[in-house]
C-alpha cells in the first residue's frame, strides 16, 4: 500500500498541471451537468413494506384524490369574535375559494361544511387535498400555497399549515462561520497562509464536486433534501482533516531537511495510507446506511459517502500536485530561511507523558465519566418531525399551535383508516364495526367517516387523538388500534392504519429494529479493516469499544438537551420534544466513521514507531506526540464545520450538528488523545500481538511505510529505562 501510494504522490508532484488539469475539467462537467440535468431532492419519508406504506400505495390506485399531499389552512377570528359573524364568514368563504383556485390543488372543504370549528367557534379547519404527494409537486404550487398567509386581515387570521410548508431545508451564510472558524483553525496550526489556504481549497473542490455529483443524480434518483446538507458537512470536515494530516506531515518533513518531491511522495505513502484506510471506514458506516432498506437513508448514506471518497481522491491526487505548485511557501517564512533542525516536543509529548504515567486513574475517570453522560440515553424518544418542532414564527408552526389550542393536540395528527373489500356493502358494515371499536379505545377524541371510491368498496374513517403526533401516547393508539380492528377484516377484506401519524410510527419502528444488524454488519466490517491496517486483534477491539463510550456520551447529551429541554433554548430549540427517528442510526454511521478516522491518524504514528524499533511505550508517547497537533486542529475543524449548522432554523439539521458537533469533541479529546494512549501503555507489546496463524492469511498492506526506509532492531524491555 505504501508503495503505490508512494508512486502515486510522486507522480502527482511531477504531473501537477496534468492532476490539476483533469480535476478541473471533472469539477466543470459536474457542474454542467449538475445545473443542466440535476432534478429537486424529496421532502417526504417513507418505508415500503410496512402497513402505513402499503396503504397509501394502495390508495393511489383505488382513491387518487386521497393519496396526494393533505393540508390544513387555520382561520381565527379576533378576540370577541366569531367565524359565524357574517363579515367574517364572508371572508372564510373567500379564502376557501381562493385555495381552490390554486394549482395542484383538488379541492378545499369549508370549515361551515365539515364541522371542523372550535368549541367557541373562533377557530376553524379548512381541509386541503393536493392531486400529488408533496415531495412530487412543483415549487410554484407550494410557493403559493404557504402565501396564503398574505390573505389575513383584521377580521379574520389566515395561516396555512401542513406538510407542504416551508420546503427543504437551504444553505445559508450560517454554515460559512464553521468554515471561517476552520480557517482560524488551520493559519494557526501550519503559521502560514498559504498552506491554510490551499487545505481549504482542496478540501472546497471536493465538496464541489460532491455535491454537483449528488445533484446530477437526483435527476434519476429520489434523493431526500437532507442528504445535500449532510453530504456537505462531512464533505467540508473531512476534506479539510485529510489535507491536514497529509500536508502536516510533508511539512514536518521538510522542516529536517527532506527534498521536496521525496518528501510529498513519503507523505502521501505514510500519513496518505492512513486518509485511505480512515476514509474507507467513513465510506463503509455511510454506505452500511442502504442495509436499513429505507430509501430515503439509503440515498442520504450513498450521497455522504460518495462525497467522503471524492474527498479522499482529492487529498491523494491533487493535494500532492498543489504542494508541488507552492514549494517551500507551505512552510512558514521563518522556517524556510534557517537551516533544518529536528522537531522538537510540544504539548502532545507532554500531555502522552501524563496519560501513560497515570494510565490506571485516567481509564477509570474516562470510563465512569462517559458512562454518567449516558444516563439521559435511556429515556430517548423517537419519531418524525411535525408542527411542533418547527421553527418559532414558521407558518407550519403557527397552524399547529392554532389547532391544537383550539381542538387539541391530536387535530395536527388524525390517524386514517382504509378498509377496503370486494363491495360496497361490505365496506359499509366494516366501517361502522371500525367506528364504534374506535370510539372505546383510550386516547381517541372523535372518529369519523371519511371519502370513498366511486364504487364504493374503500372507505377511509378519520380517526383523532387527544394526544400530538409525536407523543408516546399516540404511538400506543397507532399499536392498540391495529391490534382492534385488524380481526374485524375476513376473507378479502383488509383494514390499514395509515397518515402521517402511523408512518412515523412505522418509520421509528423499523428504524430501531434494523439497528442491531447495521451496527453488526458496519463494525464488523470496519474491524477486519482495522486489523488489516494495523497487524493487530486488541487495537481494533479498543477503538470498538471507544466509539460505544463516545456514541453513548453524545446521545445522552443530545437526549438531556434536544428531549429533555436542558439548556435547549441557547440553541434557539423552543419546543423540546422526541429526537428524529432516523437520527440515531445516521450519528452511530457518522461518528462511528470518524471516530476511526482519528484512531487511524494516531495509532497508525504510534505503529509506525512500534515497528521502526521503538519500545511499546516509547512508540506511544511518539506516536500521540507527533499526532496531538493536527488530531487537535482536525477535531477542532470539524467540529466547527458541523457547530455551523446548529445555526440553521430546520430541527433535523439542527439536531444533527449538535450531535456530531458533541460526538467530535468526545471522541478526539477524550477517548482517541486520551485513553487510547492510556490502554495502549497498559496493554504494552501484548497491543500488537497477532497469532501467526492469522498472520500468514492477513494481506501485509504496510501502512506504517515499513518498506519506505531501513528498520532498526526494536529494543527489549530489558534494555529500556522506564518512561513511566
């Protein structure tokens, strides 16, 4: 491996403009593409097999005015009001018919006809149906529909509510703190602006042609409108960490004297060894996100991953070409005019010094400190994003409080049932059994029928919670119901729970019972990577049992704050509610993926001193000393590249960031730069022990660039001083 990367980054050196030539015609036909024949990303969740799913499809077949996106307009009148006034019911009438008149829509039914007024009658319900679902219609049509705000007046407030509103989520200015910060970052880690620079304007030209190759794609493929933003921070973050580790060494090398090209060839082989093998881990958590079967995660996991490898390609090809444009420059001034002088120890040796010393204590207080920050963990809630975790202010999110103040909280999330036969009389007498089982379940406020087929054999019956869609007490209503009305169905009848509701219900179900085999498949296959790059069976099993440490912090702090409200509202989080029900599985995939990158970028120095003849502590000390600096810089780069979306307004993003943004932090500092070093010391020569059976059918890949230069014989423990 160190070879062929070796040859590799000499030949980007001698061949910089023919490297740098091809990448920019490659980012240009991207973006051609992109902008030419890139289609909308999807803002919708679903999962086929499950019962919701297969209700909806079937009601586009035999319902289709049914099985297009469904809405809500909220209308109040002022205080001391009602909608029966007839100025005021005069302008409800007009704001119905206006809605009619928009496109997409198939029909809108006044509050007056469907009875869906508030007690005090201040308040009514405008139901809207679309003709498609809403990831499919066009922005003009929701466009004009979240204007129907523009309608309200004096006498009669107008806000349009529902799944249609607000759209995916955008990029904003928010996001470029995280790289201004990245940027602070790198000038003083390297003390030059040219290397800051050209390590962020590799790491920008990958994420740019990421991301046109992602939006090429959605012209074939639904991709779902988070995958952008996610492809993009880990694009940003790890673009930025693989240049670093890769320049931070060629500068170390030719600070003692190296030439240029030796040196640019001897890093791409070395620390370029460690970018490929921390990339391929990031690519395998990403990827393993299709063994779920949920497409919206399987294009999310595909796109971020996709991106991770350009990020990879770039650091490997044109990085070399761009060390070889700058020279010498990559060094700062002061540097560059005095002779070449070794390295001398930093604060890396010195805080190795002090984990090793104390190993035991260290262990101890990072293990139970973990484990208090997990607590929260186990009081995780999840399910998808409705009106009430929306944005303060947002039109989704006024609709929402409006209706449930006026008609509860489970007006926002109605359950539908389909009941479905070979006849219309049949329907009929099942749908009058599904009412009245309805009516005696607990949490159920009001049941009632609903539109059928024109032949009458489906019927749909609208059933409402007294709790919101998200509440615990919801998703037991969604299991009670089915488990009600499923054995009123016989021969070929069939009665389906479906709405958004029971599709996030679904959503969360399915998400939580394919964990267990993602996280299988994913770390096993990330710890056969780990032991083919480091000869080893314990190293591997320590990083596993990190990242557990680090994943199970992040998701309590993540849990105390986003769930249980604690500190929420310095994040701009003014409804604290059940995470997202994809978010665990997308942050285990995440910082599983990076959390391995950082194991990689500090054991693989320690290693490489291990087998250049360095004692198993001596090894560890150098290899964490040598690595603190830029372990420190990328942790504290990615970090803020993801702290950069905390910003954003959507809850999904927003939730992501934190978590990562947390999930970073710990990993790096605490279990990576600190009981990593600590276990390795306890563990000494045992850490690299490999049975010869497994040697001998292991591919010897040589990531420590063992090949590169001449070995020295490694001193025994008999023949060292104690460094503890």
């Amino acid at each position: 491996m160190a070879n062929l990367l070796y040859r590799l980054g000499r030949f980007s050196y001698q061949r910089r403009r023919l490297v740098a030539a091809i990448w920019t015609f490659v980012l240009v036909l991207l973006g051609v593409g992109a902008l030419t024949l890139g289609g909308q990303t999807a803002n919708t969740f679903s999962i086929p097999g499950t019962e919701s799913q297969r209700a909806l499809d079937a009601l586009a077949k035999d319902l289709p005015a049914a099985s297009g996106a469904s809405a809500t307009v909220v209308v109040k009148a002022p205080a001391g009001k009602t909608l029966a006034d007839p100025t005021i019911k005069a302008a409800v009438g007009a704001t119905v018919a206006k809605v009619n008149q928009l496109p997409e829509v198939v029909g809108a039914v006044d509050p007056f006809t469907s009875k869906a007024i508030s007690p005090d009658g201040a308040t009514g319900l405008i139901s809207v149906q679309f003709a498609k679902p809403a990831d499919e219609l066009a922005k003009t049509s929701t466009e004009a529909y979240d204007h129907l705000k523009s309608l309200s007046t004096a006498d009669l407030q107008v806000v349009p509510g529902g799944q249609v509103v607000g759209g995916p989520p955008e990029i904003g200015s928010t996001e470029v703190i995280g790289v201004a910060i990245a940027a602070v970052v790198l000038v003083v880690t390297f003390g030059s602006l040219v290397a800051a620079g050209m390590t962020l304007l590799t790491a920008l030209i990958g994420v740019l042609a990421g991301m046109a190759g992602l939006f090429l794609v959605t012209s074939v493929v639904d991709v779902s409108s988070t995958a952008p933003i996610l492809a993009l921070m880990l694009g940003l973050a790890v673009g930025i960490d693989y240049a670093l580790f890769i320049s931070s060494r060629h500068r170390t090398q030719l600070a003692a004297g190296m030439d240029e090209e030796e040196s640019v060839a001897r890093a791409t082989a070395t620390a370029g060894s460690a970018v490929l093998f921390a990339g391929a881990t990031v690519v395998i958590a990403l990827a393993g996100l299709s063994l779920v079967g949920v497409p919206f995660l399987t294009a999310m996991g595909l796109a971020a991953a996709a991106t991770v490898l350009t990020a990879v390609l770039v650091a490997l090809t044109l990085l070399p070409a761009m060390l070889g444009f700058v020279g010498r420059r990559v060094l700062p001034r002061k540097i560059r005019k005095t002779a070449a002088t070794p390295a001398t120890e930093g604060f890396g040796f010195r805080w190795a010094r002090l984990v090793t010393r104390f190993r035991i204590p260290v262990v101890a207080v990072g293990i139970i400190g973990l484990g208090v920050l997990s607590i929260p963990t186990q009081d995780m809630r999840l399910a998808l994003p409705d009106g009430a975790s929306a944005a303060a202010g947002t039109n989704q999110r006024v609709a929402y409080d409006l209706a449930a103040a006026a008609f509860g909280p489970g007006s926002n999330g109605p359950l539908v049932v389909v009941v479905k036969s070979d006849s219309a009389a049949t329907t009929g007498g099942l749908v009058e059994q599904v009412m009245a089982k309805s009516k005696g379940l607990e949490d159920v406020v009001a049941v009632a029928p609903g539109p059928g087929s024109a032949d009458g054999s489906t019927r749909l019956v609208s059933v409402i919670p007294a709790s919101g869609p998200a509440s615990e007490q919801t998703a037991d209503l969604v299991k009670d119901l089915r488990t009600a009305v499923h054995p009123l169905a016989s021969g070929d009848a069939s009665i389906s729970i479906t709405g958004n509701t029971a599709v996030g219900v679904d959503v969360s179900n399915k998400l939580t019972k394919a964990l267990p085999t993602y996280l299988l498949v994913v770390i096993g296959l990330s710890f056969l990577l780990l032991l083919l790059a480091f000869r080893s069976v314990l190293v591997p099993l320590k990083a596993t049992l990190g990242f557990l440490l680090t994943i199970g912090a992040t998701f309590g702090i993540t849990v105390a704050v986003f769930q249980k409200g604690w500190g929420a509202s310095l994040l701009g989080v003014d409804s604290p509610g059940p995470l997202v029900s994809f978010l665990p599985i997308i942050m285990m995939g995440v910082l599983f993926g990076l959390a391995m990158d950082y194991e990689v970028f500090i054991v693989s120095r320690v290693r490489e001193e291990f087998v250049h003849g360095k004692h198993a502590t001596e090894a560890t000390i150098a290899g964490v000393g040598h690595g603190a600096r830029v372990v420190t810089a990328a942790a504290l780069i990615m970090a803020a590249v993801f702290a950069g979306f905390i910003l954003v307004e959507d809850p999904i993003i927003k939730t992501i960031g934190f978590g990562l943004t947390i999930g970073v932090l710990i990993d790096a500092f605490v279990v990576r730069m600190t009981l990593v070093p600590a276990v390795l010391t306890l563990l000494g020569d045992r850490a690299w022990f490999f049975p010869r059976w497994l040697d001998r059918i292991t591919p010897k890949v040589d990531i420590e660039g063992e090949n590169l230069r001449t070995t020295t014989p490694k001193p025994t423990d008999k023949d060292l001083v104690s460094v503890d």
